[in-house]
C-alpha cells in the first residue's frame, strides 16, 4: 500500500507538472488549471481513471453549454453563477458525471472572470480538460504488477487455514482448548487485503466481471465463514471420544487440501464413508457422549460444507478460466499452495 501511494504521488507530481507545460506550449489561458484537473484525475486503477476522464470530459461539454447559456442570458455576475450551479449539480447527478461538478465549474467560472463567451473561449476550456485528463491518463498507464502481492496474500492465508486446521487437529486427539483467535483474525486481514488487490488488479487490466484472483478470494472467504462455525463446535467437546480419532485424520487431509496435496473430491468420497462409518457404529451410553457424539457429527457436516465450497469453486470456472487456474495455481507455480 505504502508503495502504491507513493507511487501516485511521484505521478501527481509529474503529471500536474506535464499539463501545465502543455498546456502553455499550445497557448491556454488559465494553464494551471489543467495541472489542477490532472491532480484531481489520478485514481488508483487505470479503470477508475478511464471513466473518471470520460465523466469529466461529460460533465465539462454540459457546464460550458450551460454555463455560456445561463451567463449570457442573466449577466456574467455572482448571482448568474449561483444558477448555474442550481441548475448544474442536478443534471450532473442525473448524468452519473458527479466526478466532473467541481474542475467543470472551475472552467466556467473563467467564463465569468472574462466577462464574455466565444467559440475560442469556449474551445480553451474545452482543451483545458482535455489535457489535464488526458495527462493524467497517460501517466496512470503504468501500474505496478500486483500479481505477485496476489501470490504473497494467497500463500499467507493458505498458510494461516492450514495451522488452524491443524490445531484443530491436535485438539481433537489430546482433547486440548483450541485457542485460534489470531489465526482467525490474521486469516480474515489476509482475505481482505487479497480481496482488495484482486479487485485491483481487474480495474488494471480492463477484464469485464470477477477475475480468477477475485473468486478465489471469494472461495476462501466463504471457507473462512464456515471455519467459524467449526471453531464454535471446540467449546462443546467434553472428552474425546471414539470417533474423534478418525475425524481428526480427516482434519488433517483437509488442511493438507489447503496446500493442494490432496484434492477435495477424494475428501469428500472420505468423508461420506466416515459419515456412513458413524452410523453403524455402537451408539453413546451417557448423555454425555451423546452430545459430544452430536457435535461431532455437526463439526463433519461443517467440514464437508468447507470442502464443497472449494468442488463448487473449480466446477463453475469457465475453460479458459481452468486453464488458467491450472497453469498459476499449480504447485510448482505457487510453492505455497
């Protein structure tokens, strides 16, 4: 993040500068203002700064016929602008070019400070926001590569499912108090900084929907919701008992399925024997082992919820989006899956 804004202001700085030498070179009144409208015109994403030049660019044409319309007509006079800014704001709502009210009608108020309307005017504060946007497109054209902060959020929070799973493990065989708070809470961080980046690195690459990086984000956090659930059911284990045993090797095949050593179709095929396994197994004594019996099977019912999340993830990829997903998400790719 520190490096992204630092990166935006180094690009402030050149752009700003840019436009206004620009602007001087083919002879525009009111120069600085377009190194004004490229400071305001840099985003975060080439997408983002695409459509916020295109909505300026809008909102400028409506401002200018306005503006020229409403100041010839009532006198080029605070009063006049005061209209004008009435009658604007709403139809930029209305337009979906909000972005574009205020350098817009900075642009008109250099109308009212020259006291007329012409074609060159008029042409002037037209070409002002062109090359402030348009500078500030150009220099947002270079991005920092985000996929491999993609790769280090991804292999963060695999790692970080992985060590839960795995206490979880240890907790059902030595009937130990499962303390993942912080596992908990550093996966969830993970899952929203991936998240974040993902959405991103679309808004970089033009991609129309959800990229791959974005559902897989997605996926997990849905993973991560029912990992809550499966937390919940430790604070109702009173002893460990026969069935514990089988569950916690199943626990550890899923968080080795984390990391991609085991596919979730084989689990799933396991963990229906196990449920098939329960059935027919002798039934609990006390009320007791009824519960905890009953908590177990809940926490297998949570798990395989877990594992399907994931089957369902991989069934609803395009083609294309399989090919990729094979081709960088493969072991050998992300050594951390």
């Amino acid at each position: 993040m520190k490096k992204i804004i630092g990166l935006k202001i180094i690009k402030t700085g050149i752009g700003a500068t840019s436009a206004i030498w620009l602007a001087q070179l083919i002879g525009l009144k009111y120069s600085v203002a377009a190194g004004i409208i490229t400071i305001l015109s840099i985003q975060n994403t080439r997408r983002e700064s695409v459509l916020i030049a295109l909505r300026r660019l809008g909102a400028t044409v409506i401002a200018l016929s306005l503006g020229s319309v409403v100041l010839n007509l009532l006198g080029f006079n605070a009063v006049s602008f005061g209209i004008y800014l009435i009658l604007f704001i709403p139809l930029a709502v209305k337009a979906k070019v909000v972005e574009g009210i205020v350098p817009a009608s900075v642009l008109v108020t250099h109308l009212l400070g020259e006291g007329y309307t012409s074609i060159t005017l008029l042409g002037n504060e037209l070409l002002l926001m062109i090359v402030g946007a348009g500078i500030a497109l150009l220099v947002n054209m270079y991005m920092p590569n985000l996929e491999e902060d993609l790769i280090r959020e991804k292999q963060k929070l695999e790692k970080n499912m992985f060590d839960i799973f795995i206490k979880m493990e240890n907790a059902l065989l030595d009937n130990k108090k499962l303390e993942i708070e912080n596992e908990l809470e550093a996966l969830k961080s993970a899952l929203v900084e991936g998240r974040t980046k993902a959405t991103q690195y679309r808004n970089n690459t033009f991609m129309s929907g959800r990229s791959l990086y974005e559902k897989y984000f997605d996926m997990r956090y849905s993973q991560y919701q029912i990992m809550l659930y499966m937390y919940k059911h430790f604070e109702r284990f009173y002893r460990v008992t026969p069935g514990a045993e089988k569950i916690a090797k199943l626990t550890y095949e899923v968080a080795l399925s984390v990391k991609g050593k085991i596919a979730v179709e084989t689990l799933l095929l396991d963990l229906e024997a196990l449920r098939e396994a329960f059935k027919h197994s002798e039934l609990p004594v006390t009320r007791e082992e009824f519960e905890n019996r009953a908590m177990l099977y809940q926490f297998l019912t949570d798990m395989e919820q877990f594992l399907d999340v994931k089957h369902l993830f991989k069934s609803s990829l395009s083609e294309r989006e399989k090919e990729e997903y094979s081709r960088y998400y493969d072991l050998n790719v992300f050594p951390g899956k």
